[in-house]
C-alpha cells in the first residue's frame, strides 16, 4: 500500500540533528514569496486610499467631517488589535490566522468596492483592518520561525521590511492612479485576486507555527492593552483634525494612558501573561520597538507632509504628487536589499546608526524646498537618499526585536514588531497634521502651507535623531 509523503516543514531548522539551511532551498523561496507578496499588500491597504477619499466622499455622501473615518476606521482596528490578534496565534496556530485573515482582507475588500454607502464602507474598512492586525504579526511570525537565526533570516526581514515600506508609498501612487484612470472602488477590488492567490499558494509551502506548550488566554490583559490602543490612536487622530487641546483628543490620549498602565499591572499579576515583563525588559525588545516607532512615524508622516506640499504649494495633482512618491519607494528597496549585506558586514546597532544619520541629514535638507517646481530636482533625491536610510533603521528594527529570543516567544516579538510598526504609522500623520495646523494658524495660503510643512519637517528630523540617540543607548546596553 502506498502512501503520501507528507511535504517538510519549513520552519527551521526541522530536527534537533539537521542544521538549519544555509541557502534559500526552493521551497523557502515559495514560503518568502507567498508571505512577501501578502505583507506588501497590507502595506499598500494604508494608504491606497488617502488621495482617493475625495472622490469617495462625493461618490457615497460623506460629510466632510466624517470623511476622515474611512481612513481611522481602519487604523483603530488596524493598530489597536494587533497585539491581541498576535497572542491568538500563538493559541490557535499563526497559518490558520494567517489564512483566515487573509480571506477575510478579500471579502471585505470586496464588499468596500461595491459599497452603496458610508455605513458599508465603514464596517469594510473596520473589516480590512481587523484582517490587517491579525495577519502582519502572524506572517512576520512564520517569517522568523521559517527563516534560522542569522544571515537567511536578516535576508528574508530586510526584503520584508523593504516591501512593507515600499507598499506604503506604492499605495499612495497606486491609489493616485486607479482613482485617476478607473475609479476610488478598483483601490478596493485590487486587493480580490492578490488575496485569491495568496491563499491557493500558502496552504501547501507554508508549515503550522505553534509553541510547543499552549499558552492560556490572558482576557483581562487582551482587553485592557487593546483599549489602551484603541484610546490612544482615536486621540491621536482627533489631535491631528481639532489640535492637541480638544477635549476628545486628550480624553482619547489620557484613557489610553491610564489603560496601559492598568495592563502592566494586570501583567504582573497574570499567571501567563499576554506580554511577559522579562522579555520587555530584554534591551534589544524595548529599545528595538521605539526605534521602530519613530521610524514608521517619521517616513510615513514624511510622505503626508510632501503630499500636502506638492498638492497645496506647487499645485501639483494628486496623480502626480503620488507618481513623485515611486523614487521614495525606490530608496526603499534599495535600502532594504542593502541592510542584510551592512548587518552582516558591521552590526544591527552600526545600520541603525548609520541608517538614522543618512535619514536624519536628508529629511533635514528638504528644509530647504521653496514655493517653485525647480524644488523637485531637490526633494527627489533627498527623498531616495533618506528612504534608503529609513530602511536600513526598520531592517535593523525588525533584526533587533526578534533575535535571542525562541520560538514559543516570536509570537509575542513580532506582535509587539507589528503593533510598533502600526501605531508608528498611525501615529505619524496626525502629529505631523498637528503641527502643521499649528504653524499655519488656521492659513491655506501656498507660503503659509510651505511655512507649515518646513517646521513640521524640522520636527520630523528631530526625532529621526532621537532614534540615533536610542540606537547609541542600545549599543552601549548589548556592551
């Protein structure tokens, strides 16, 4: 009687006695394509939207106050249950969330495209970023425990980190060009067909991911941190509509506070917690993660602030303030296949200094764009030049955080990875809004907005130092 051979798992290394892979066999290819593809197309789900919201709001009725929730909708549900989602997987098996999600991004993707009105559009995008928290920790999960410790895992997290940031300028060009040559609602379907395959692929090259003893379900801490998030991310995006001092915004900022606290003292007490203090306590987990925040809070912001530059002070269009954004993307990639080769011939602390500096000068020299086109022969290379650095930070980032830790414990550093990474993005935008608001003074003229984006850049400079900073700091910690 025959029988099938069941295909090999492609976490590494597989036993106790093989060694772990030295190059990428062919099935580690497929296994690093399949969770490439799907974390860039969650990339682009953050900002595919954002020149498009417009036309959608004279398509369907939106006001022009509740416009802004088809973009926080998402956010909230995006960052706020990633942590939570990331401990789910570790219960019920990271490629079962994986796949589940995924599935779910493509029906809600579907369901925001046919939209008839704001109220469906709104449950698709809660929907899509729900689907959004649950698969980035859970790939990069697989990522880490498919890839070994070293060099095939720094490869495979730089290419990762080099697509997510390229998806999230790739989105706004895309949204610029499906909104301008189709229509807001392909910004939606486009999601259908890459989820469809995605999931024909993943269920065959990609292996369970589990820790060995199931941890129990933590609820009290679960609910108190997603509030907390929740709290903090609605605060954040009221700041940047109404300014740092409305009500609602620091009622949202100070519950989030309160509520953060209240989950490290129920982690303390908890018999399994959901984050265990001894690995926040670990250098390389803490300092990792706010090096990671800044990072995402500061390119993505970045990209805003040149939107509104481009569209307000040059009187560019949306399509081609968003196709400006490709040579961002560009610095990206570039970044992110450089980072694996500076690691491996320097350190993690090395890139993210190095990185962070080449960030930090060349954010700071679109200090100096005017209020004419002759400033694109400027901020296109300045805006390659620092995405490159920008990458080599995240890759460093995204090594940090989860080396020196096993694999029971991956769920819980890519989770707090992808919560850093989510809340950095949505966190960046409304501060940098704010900020600009403020320098403006309520003014729309074109030097009052090029006045605004310029303090707002120097703010963003600044805290691309206060990474470098950190990053010092970590060095002298793993000393």
């Amino acid at each position: 009687m025959s029988t099938t051979k069941p295909l090999p798992r492609a976490t590494a290394p597989a036993s106790a006695h093989e060694p772990p892979p030295r190059r990428l066999t062919v099935r580690l290819k497929v296994t690093l394509a399949v969770l490439l593809v799907a974390q860039f197309m969650l990339a682009v789900d953050f900002s595919i939207l954002n020149v498009a919201l417009p036309e959608i709001g004279d398509d369907l009725g939106f006001s022009l106050a509740n416009l802004q929730w088809i973009a926080t909708a998402f956010a909230l549900s995006a960052a706020g249950f990633t942590l939570l989602f990331g401990r789910i997987g570790d219960l019920v098996g990271r490629k079962r969330i994986f796949l589940g999600s995924l599935a779910l991004l493509g029906l809600a993707s579907l369901v925001g495209g046919l939209a008839p009105n704001p109220e469906v559009l709104i449950v698709a995008r809660v929907a899509q970023g729900l689907a959004t928290a649950a698969a980035t920790p859970a790939g990069l999960a697989l990522l880490t425990t498919s890839f070994p410790e070293g060099p095939l895992r720094q490869k495979a997290l730089g290419l990762n980190g080099a697509l997510m940031s390229a998806g999230f300028t790739a989105g706004a060009v895309l949204g610029g060009v499906l909104t301008d040559l189709l229509s807001w609602r392909w910004a939606f379907f486009i999601n259908v067909p890459v989820a469809l395959a995605v999931l024909a692929v993943a269920p065959t090259v990609i292996a369970e991911s589990r820790p060995a003893a199931r941890p129990k379900a933590d609820l009290p801490g679960a609910l108190t941190v997603t509030l907390a998030l929740l709290g903090i991310v609605y605060g954040l995006t009221q700041a940047g509509e109404h300014g740092w001092t409305h009500p609602v915004a620091l009622a949202g900022l100070l519950a989030g506070a309160a509520l953060l606290v209240a989950f490290l003292l129920v982690e303390r007490r908890a018999a399994q917690p959901l984050v265990p203090l001894h690995v926040l306590r670990k250098p390389t987990v803490a300092w990792g993660n706010v090096l990671g925040l800044l990072a995402f809070v500061t390119e993505t912001s970045l990209v805003y602030l040149l939107t509104l530059y481009m569209q307000k002070t040059l009187g560019f269009s949306a399509l081609t303030a968003g196709l400006s954004f490709g040579v961002l993307g560009l610095g990206t990639v570039a970044g992110g296949l450089l980072a694996p080769k500076a690691i491996a011939r320097t350190s993690t602390v090395a890139v993210l200094v190095g990185g962070g500096l080449l960030q930090a000068v060349f954010t700071a020299v679109l200090l100096l764009l005017g209020d004419t086109p002759d400033s694109m022969g400027l901020l296109l290379p300045a805006t390659f030049l620092g995405g490159v650095g920008n990458m080599l930070v995240i890759v460093g980032f995204m090594v940090t955080a989860t080396t020196g830790l096993p694999d029971h414990e991956q769920g819980l550093a890519t989770g707090l990875a992808s919560m850093s990474q989510q809340v950095g993005i949505t966190m960046g935008t409304p501060i940098m809004s704010a900020i600009v608001t403020a320098a403006t003074a309520g003014a729309m003229s074109a030097g009052a907005i090029l006045h605004g984006v310029t303090v707002a850049v120097a703010a963003n400079a600044a805290l691309v130092l206060l990474g470098v900073l950190i990053a010092v700091v970590l060095k002298r910690k793993m000393s």
